[in-house]
C-alpha cells in the first residue's frame, strides 16, 4: 500500500508507470509437461500476479485511466492531486483531484473533488465519482449528503474505452458539485436536533437496545459511548451539536477514525471505503435514520 498526499501529476504517473501486462494460465503436471487455459489469462505488474481474469478481461492502465483520462474529464493538463495511490499489494489504484479552491459554507470549509479509481484483480471497475472533503477534519462527503454520490462505472471488457465528454456531463462535475454540496450543508444546519432525538438516534444507529449480551452488545455500547462523546467535546463535531450536520459529522468521523480497522492500514481502509462508496451510503443512511426519528417528535 502506498499512499502519496499531494503528489505533483509527474510523481503520480511515475508510480503508475509499470504497466499491468497479460500472461497466459499455465499448470505444471507432475511429469513436468505444462497445460494451458486458453480461457483465462493472468495480469501481471512489476512482476508481480495481481489479477486473473476470463479471456474477454480488458486491462485499463493506471496511468492512462486515472491521470489522462482524468485530464481529459477536467480539461486542464495540471491537476491538482489531493491523494494518490495504490492499494491491496498493487492491484487497485486511485487518484483524488480537487477541481475547486477551498470554499466556506456557514464556517465549514471543504474542497470539491472527482474521484478516479481502477483495479486490476477484478475488484472494482474503473469508476469516476465526486464529493467534498472536510478541511478540519479531513473526512470525505458525498456532494449531496443525503444520497451516495453519482457513480460512473466503465467495467474491464473487451472494446471498453473512456469517453470523457460523457463522464463529465454525467457527473457534471465541476460546475455543480460545489453548490449541491453547499445547499445540502445549509440544509442540516438549518434543522435542529434535540438531546432527546440525538439519544434515539444513537441507540437506533448503534444497535444497542436490540443487540443480544455479549461482544455485540459490548461493541455496540462502545460506539454508542464513541458517538457521544465525539458529539459532546470533539472540535470536529461539537461546534455543530444540535443540528442534523452535526449528527452527520459524529457518525461521519467515527467512520472514519473510530471505525475498527480491518486493513493494514487506517489510510488505506478510508481509502477503499470511499473507492467503493461505502462510506457514502453509510452517511445517507445515517440521514434518513435521523429522518425517521425526527418524524415523529
């Protein structure tokens, strides 16, 4: 795993200069002969097997999908890169670009961002999604907050091929990313939430008035005793207490530096939780749980 935290666009292509190269699926018998799958074929990058995949399997290198095709998307042949890299031994990459300076909504900076990812062991396909991240705390936001962002996916087959006009007219990147991401904000700002409804939220998202004796109920009081207190004294979350945005910036946090870590690496498992999106559903989620339990106040 190797994460790089703004990289010039030179030292992102010099580390996804290996390229990923096809070979073909051989077993060697006990006698020594060799037998050949003509219907399979490995992939291998810097000498090293990260996929193996069907015949029909297209490989998208990392440098042409995430740095020139991204290029391509924002028009400019100067990104601004937040984060960079690879991960799970090489064979997912991805690339984070700010497309806007940071901007100030009712005191809560953030940075717009496209997304670009790709894997070469089947994991992921090539996908281009936006969002916003937190400057103080650091925490990636889906643009719209209440709803996983809009995703473009390209899958590995045979003739796929990037067409950037149409990436950027689905995502609509830069021209509404900010604005959608400001209107949402205001939007939780604007909505209060009392001590009463943050208590039934919590017990609701954690689990704890349902979870059986034992580690899960141990687990669940833990984060409950987490969310709390990051709601009540953390800097990243308190300034915001009582109002939707700030049940959404507790949960969101704890995702992401509470959560227990189940890769090598902190960064690397916030890495591939946005990759694939899960930290977004994870706070639309949380939206419409807080939804549900302000409905009935």
């Amino acid at each position: 795993m190797t994460i790089m935290t703004n990289p010039s666009t030179q030292a992102v292509r010099e580390h996804f200069a290996a390229p990923a190269q096809e070979a073909p699926v051989q077993v060697q018998m006990p006698d020594g002969s060799t037998i050949t799958d003509e219907t399979r074929k490995a992939i291998v990058r810097d000498d090293k097997i990260v996929g193996m995949h069907r015949a029909g399997y297209q490989i998208h290198q990392f440098s042409d999908w995430l740095v020139d095709h991204v290029e391509t998307m924002l028009d400019t042949p100067d990104l601004v890169i937040d984060r960079a890299g690879t991960l799970k031994g090489g064979r997912v990459a991805f690339v984070q670009v700010s497309t806007a300076d940071t901007l100030d909504v009712a005191g809560i900076e953030y940075s717009p961002f496209i997304n670009a990812a790709t894997s070469h062991d089947g994991s992921i396909a090539s996908s281009y999604f936006t969002g916003a991240t937190s400057i103080i705390c650091m925490n990636t936001l889906s643009a719209g907050l209440r709803y996983a962002p809009q995703r473009i996916s390209i899958r590995h087959t045979r003739h796929s091929e990037f067409r950037g006009s149409q990436v950027r007219e689905a995502l609509n990147i830069v021209e509404s990313t900010a604005d959608e991401f400001s209107v949402a904000v205001r939007g939780l700002l604007d909505r209060k939430v009392t001590a009463s409804q943050w208590d039934e939220f919590v017990s609701a998202h954690t689990g704890v008035d349902t979870a059986k004796e034992g580690r899960g109920l141990t687990m669940a009081l833990n984060r409950a005793e987490s969310l709390r207190s990051m709601y009540r004294d953390d800097e990243r979350v308190a300034p915001w207490a009582g109002t939707a945005y700030g049940v959404l910036a507790a949960v969101n946090t704890w995702g992401h530096w509470e959560r227990r870590t189940l890769a090598d690496d902190r960064a690397e498992q916030n890495a591939w939780l946005d990759i694939r999106g899960t930290r977004f559903t994870d706070d639309a989620q949380a939206i419409r749980l807080l939804d549900k339990v302000t409905a009935h106040a």
